[in-house]
C-alpha cells in the first residue's frame, strides 16, 4: 500500500494539544504508570517515566521488578512503587513491557495490568509475550477502555506469527492486521513508523534518522505516547503526535551535530519537550 499525501503526519499534529489553562493544576494532566525494568534492564523503565515526565504527564509513576530500587536520583519527580502497589493506583495511563522480561512474574503482572481499566500501551517485552499467550490475547480482546501497541518490527512479527521481512514488505498491512487481530491502537515503529487503529485508516511518521538507532529510543516512545494520552488525547492523535515529535527531535540534535552517531534516547526527549512547547518546526 503506497502512501498518498493525506496520509503524511504533518506538523499540523503539533496543534493536537491544547494549550494549558492558565488555572490548571496538575491533576488536568492525568496521572502516568510505567510497569517494566527486569534485573539489568531498569533503565528502560527509567527512560519511559522520565519521558512521560518531560512531555507533560501530571504525575509519573514507574515500578521496576528489580527489587530495591526506590529512586531515580536524577529524576526524583517520578515516584518509584512495587509493581503491585502500581497497579492498586488510579492511573489515567498504564504503560507496560519496557525491560520487562518474560520472566512468569512478568506474564502475571500483564495479565493484571490487562484487566487494569487505564488506558493501556504495551510495549517490548509485553508484545512478546502477549504473542506468545491465546489466553492473554483473550483478556486484551475484553478490555473495555483503549489498547495500544508500540512493536518495533521484530515484535510485530511474533505477534502476527511470521518473520520480520515479512512485516517489512508491506508495513502498513501489517500495522492494520495487528489494529485487527487485536482490536488496538497501533504504532509500527522503524523508518517511517506507521499509525493505525480499529478502523482502517492509517498514517506514516516521515520524520527521523539512523541516530534513532540506539538502545531505549523505543522506550522514550513509551514513555511520549503515554504522557499525550494522559493529557487527554485520542489514543490516534497520541501515537501520531509522539512518532513526529520522536523523529523531529532526533531530526533537530542532527541539525546541531548531535547525532547521528551517538544520539541519545535521553537527549531525543528533552528536545522532543521543547519542539511540544515551541511549535516551531
Ligand atoms: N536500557 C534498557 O534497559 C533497555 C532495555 N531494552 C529491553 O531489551 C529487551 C529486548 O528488546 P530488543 O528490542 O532489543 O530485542 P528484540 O525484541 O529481540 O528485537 C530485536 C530484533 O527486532 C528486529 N527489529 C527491531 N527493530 C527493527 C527495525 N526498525 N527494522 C527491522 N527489524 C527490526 C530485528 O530482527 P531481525 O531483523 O534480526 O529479524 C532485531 O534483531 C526488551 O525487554 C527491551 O525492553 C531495550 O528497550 C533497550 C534499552
Ligand atoms: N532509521 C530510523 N529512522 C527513523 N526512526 C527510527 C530509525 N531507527 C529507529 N527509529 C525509531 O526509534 C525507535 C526504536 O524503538 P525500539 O526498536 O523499540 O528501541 P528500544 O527497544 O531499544 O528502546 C522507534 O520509535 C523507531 O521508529
């Protein structure tokens, strides 16, 4: 399927946002949980509630399954619970899989968070194991308030049980056979991320560069789409604005020199952050 025109996310996707009221308080900005971070993989959960913090959420919430880890000492705004203390919290958006693992911890506390009535992202290792459970499928089926998906190409393949040049052959069928097989919102990430949901339009992201070819940029995606979501976005506009937003910053720290070697997931949300507040690119 080739993409025509209107099938471009422009930079009018930036206006997706409202200003802020100048009488607002941080509960009209919805409250973030991040859910993830298996032993030697906290980072990835600590990257996602860092850029939910950084693109707007209310509150940031994360939990991590490595035991002990009770702050972020470089972002202390996100307050660090147990798993299951997260998952008893009211939260807007639930976010689940960065670093996860497929440990069965891991598998239980998905299948928790899919009977959670936030509106629910799943991401990395959530997708595989998603792929990997009828039952799990069975309980994303159910769930009454929005699903979405962020699947790099290699998870978007186990979770339509073919291989990865497969998905890459015709990636908009592919984002619009996940939005089907289970009823979600869908990110297809890579080179010209494709936007999609249960119904059949779709829209590809032309911003970005190889500099996004790093560890934990999918994580900052996270982390983006979520905070958009608990400040009141559509779950399409949210997944259309975050892959911009990604790739314009990641273009933007090229402009600068800073990237594409070496590019940081790091820098990409802070520069996102000030693109949001701008409006300017
Ligand atoms: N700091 C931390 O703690 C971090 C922790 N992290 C955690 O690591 C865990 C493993 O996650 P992961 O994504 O590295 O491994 P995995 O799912 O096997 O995917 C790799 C395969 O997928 C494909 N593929 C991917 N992109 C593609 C593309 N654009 N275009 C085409 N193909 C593409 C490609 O497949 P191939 O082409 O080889 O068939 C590739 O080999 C997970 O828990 C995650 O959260 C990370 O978040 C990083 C930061
Ligand atoms: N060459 C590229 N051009 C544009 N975007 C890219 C490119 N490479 C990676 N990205 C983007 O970077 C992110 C990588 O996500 P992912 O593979 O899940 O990373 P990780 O799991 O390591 O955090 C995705 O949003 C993807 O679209």
């Amino acid at each position: 399927m080739k993409p025509h025109t209107n099938q471009l996310i422009g930079k009018a996707i930036l206006d997706a946002l409202p200003t802020r009221p100048l009488d607002s308080n941080k509960g009209n900005f919805g409250s973030v949980g991040i859910l993830g971070g298996a032993p030697g993989m906290t980072g990835a959960v600590l990257l996602a509630a860092r850029a939910a913090l950084h693109l707007g959420a209310g509150k940031t919430y994360a939990a991590s399954l490595s035991s002990g880890i009770t702050l972020d000492c470089m972002q202390p705004e996100i307050m660090l619970l147990d798993p299951s203390q997260l998952l008893d919290t009211a939260l807007t958006v639930l976010a689940v899989g960065p670093g996860l693992g497929q440990s069965e911890q891991a598998r239980q506390l998905l299948e928790s968070a899919l009977k959670n009535p936030a509106i629910l992202v799943l991401d990395a290792d959530a997708l595989n194991l998603l792929a990997a459970s009828p039952d799990l499928k069975n309980l994303t089926l159910a769930r009454t308030s929005p699903t979405l998906l962020t699947p790099h190409p290699g998870e978007a393949a186990r979770l339509l049980a073919c291989d990865t040049k497969t998905i890459q052959r015709d990636r908009p069928a592919a984002a619009l056979q996940l939005a089907e097989k289970y009823c979600a919102w869908v990110v297809l990430k890579g080179a010209g991320s494709i936007c999609t949901g249960p119904g059949k339009e779709w829209r590809i992201n032309t911003t970005g560069n190889p500099g996004l070819s790093s560890a934990g940029m999918g994580d900052v995606l996270t982390g983006m789409v979520a905070a958009l979501l608990a400040q009141g976005l559509e779950p399409f506009a949210a997944l259309q604005l975050a892959a911009y937003l990604h790739g314009a910053a990641a273009d933007a720290l090229l402009l600068q020199g800073i990237g594409p070697v070496g590019l940081t997931a790091s820098e990409v949300m802070l520069e996102a952050r000030k693109i949001l507040n701008q409006r300017a690119i």
